[in-house]
C-alpha cells in the first residue's frame, strides 16, 4: 500500500533520512524503532508531506506522491497523529473531531462527518462523554485518543502515529495499543513510532530499524524483538531520561 523507495530528507544542508526504503502492506502495523534523533520523525513527515524528501520516491497504492502538498496527501488517504498529541485546547473535543473531517466538509460532505463522529465516539467513549468540553482540559491519555480520533475523521487508509503512548501511564499505553490493534482489524493500515519499542513490536506485524538517518534491519516484528541487538539497543531498560520529561 505505501512504498518508499531510497528517500533522502533534509533540512538546509543537514541530511535527516539517507535511501530510506521501506513498504507497509494493506492492513499492516508497521513499527519504526530507533534512538532519539533517528530520523523516524522526519520520515513520517517526509510521508505526509510535512517534509518532502529531496531525493527517491512514495507510493500510495502505486501511485506517486513524493511531491504532493500535504493536504492532497491527506485527500489520498494517509493521516498523520503527531507527536505531543497537538489537540486545539480552546476548541472542544467535537469542534476537534469535526476539523479532522474538515476535507470532506469542504465537499459539503456533512452527514458523513457527522456519522465519522458518532463512529469515533463509539470507538473512544470518553470523548462522547466529553464532547463539549474544551479539548486543553483533557487529561494526557483522552487528549491522545483524540488526536488519533481526529486523524481517523479523514477516514486514511493509512494512519501515520508518532509516539502515541509518550507521556501515558502503563494502563492507558495499553489502551492505545488495543485501539491500534482494533483499527487493523478494521482494515487501517498504521505506520508507528513508537519510544516504547517492546510494546509497538509485541502488536506490529514487521519493524524497521532506523539509525543516523539508515534503516539497519527490517523484518518480521517477532524476529526483531528476539533478535539480541535490537534487544540490547531498544528493548533493554526503560529510557529514564524519557520518563523524567513526561506529563
Ligand atoms: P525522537 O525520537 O527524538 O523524536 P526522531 O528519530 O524522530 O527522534 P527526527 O526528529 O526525525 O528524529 O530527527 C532526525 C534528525 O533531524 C535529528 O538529527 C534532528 O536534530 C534533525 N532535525 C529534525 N527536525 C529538524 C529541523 N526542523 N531542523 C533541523 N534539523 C532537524
């Protein structure tokens, strides 16, 4: 469903992603694990047009994207949850939910953003409950679910996810990962970054290994969580620095 083909990204003459290559199959989780400052970011960026790569090629289904405005990406079908969950914390939760359908409001699309919405709610029922409270009043683990709820309004085929679980309590990151797992179920295709590399393989289907801007290894995620370098490099003990900065 998504082929990137050796992409190379940059910011000025910094070189982030070096012939990256990788696919995700229809209905796929696919996991990026690496060290902070990888290059997994930027590669989902460089996918949802955020930051287009100077160099190589992506394909949605066959069809090239590398060049799109990010916005065309979106109409494509690719949805990206950034990273620090970015709600609009003077908006409500639905005013949240409906912008992520904003598209397909545009083409006057409004019974179907409206039936996404009751969909999503019936998906996170915390956010039924609070649908018109503001979504800066939320607590970390609801403001997560509705990132991803607003990514899921575009209705993506392939849903990009940046450190979902970044700053949730153990039982929430549970939550969000069943979600994960439920949305493949339900034919999404999800590419995932995720600092808690264990728990993102432990539901992936395959995993890249990123480092300086390479991938190093690739393959099926079981072979990769028992695969002695990853576990020393990316399983072992949890990243304290990272815990400290949490909310
Ligand atoms: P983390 O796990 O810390 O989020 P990451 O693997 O997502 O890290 P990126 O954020 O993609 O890594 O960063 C890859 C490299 O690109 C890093 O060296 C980073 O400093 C650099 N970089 C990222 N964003 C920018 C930017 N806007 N301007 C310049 N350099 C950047």
């Amino acid at each position: 469903m998504l082929e990137i083909k050796a992409i190379s990204t940059f910011y000025g003459h910094i070189q982030a992603l070096k012939e990256v290559s990788l696919e995700v199959q229809g209905g796929e989780i696919v996991s990026l694990v690496g060290a902070n400052g990888a290059g997994k970011t930027t590669l989902l960026n460089s996918v949802s047009g955020i930051v287009p790569p100077r160099r190589g090629e992506i394909l949605l289904n066959g069809q090239a994207i590398t060049h799109l405005p990010a916005e065309k990406i979106v109409g494509m079908g690719i949805s990206q949850v950034p990273e620090r969950r970015q709600v609009f914390g003077e908006l409500s939760v639905r005013d949240n939910l409906v912008l992520g359908g904003y598209l397909r409001l545009r083409r006057g699309k409004k019974t179907a953003v409206t039936q996404d919405i009751e969909r999503v709610c019936e998906m996170f029922p915390i956010l039924k409950e609070r649908q018109n409270q503001l979504a800066g009043t939320l607590s970390g683990g609801e403001q997560q679910m509705l990132a991803i709820g607003r990514g899921l309004m575009a209705q993506p085929k392939v849903l990009l996810l940046d450190e979902p679980s970044l700053g949730l309590a153990p039982l929430l990151v549970r939550e969000i990962l069943d979600v994960l797992v439920n949305l493949r179920e339900m034919g999404t295709t999800i590419l995932l970054v995720e600092q808690n590399a264990r728990a993102a393989l432990e539901i992936s289907d395959r995993g890249y290994v990123l480092e300086t801007g390479s991938v190093v290894l690739s393959g099926k995620a079981q072979e990769l969580i028992t695969n002695e370098d990853v576990q020393k490099a990316y399983l072992g003990r949890v990243n304290h620095k990272r815990l400290e900065t949490r909310d």
